[in-house]
C-alpha cells in the first residue's frame, strides 16, 4: 500500500519537476530513494513473495535509484 501510495506521488511531483520546479526535484528524489529501500526491504524479506516477484521488486528498486540519481543531476545543473 505505501510503494503505490508512494508511486502516485511521485506521478504528481514529476509533473512539477518536469516545469522546472525546484521543489519537485527534491521531491521526486526523496521519494525515489524511499520507494528504492521499501522494494529492496520488501524483496528480501524472507518467504512472502515468489522468487519472480522479488526480482520484479529489485529491478524497481534499481530504477528508483536511477530516477534519484538523474533528479539530483537534473537539480544541480539547474540551480547553477
């Protein structure tokens, strides 16, 4: 429930990050961190989800991080 409450977020604060507001690349890496370590904690979490599932959740959470990483570039280059 919190990764899709979570993921419906951050749709919302893409849109303000892709006007170039500054709050929305804060926002967008902050919850792509936190959606990276719920679906990291989630996939290693022993006996509650299929192997398939727990790649699935690892492979989000690599994106996730990836999303971070270009959101905190994409700030960076835009506050200079």
């Amino acid at each position: 429930m919190i990764v899709a409450c979570l993921g419906l977020l951050l749709a919302a604060r893409l849109r303000s990050a892709l006007r170039g507001q500054r709050r929305g690349f804060v926002a967008v890496a902050v919850i792509a961190v936190v959606l990276a370590l719920a679906n990291l904690v989630e996939a290693l979490l022993p006996g509650l989800f299929t192997p398939w599932m727990r790649v699935e959740m690892a492979l989000i959470a690599v994106l996730m991080v990836v999303l971070a990483v270009a959101a905190r570039r994409d700030l960076r280059s835009w506050t200079r």
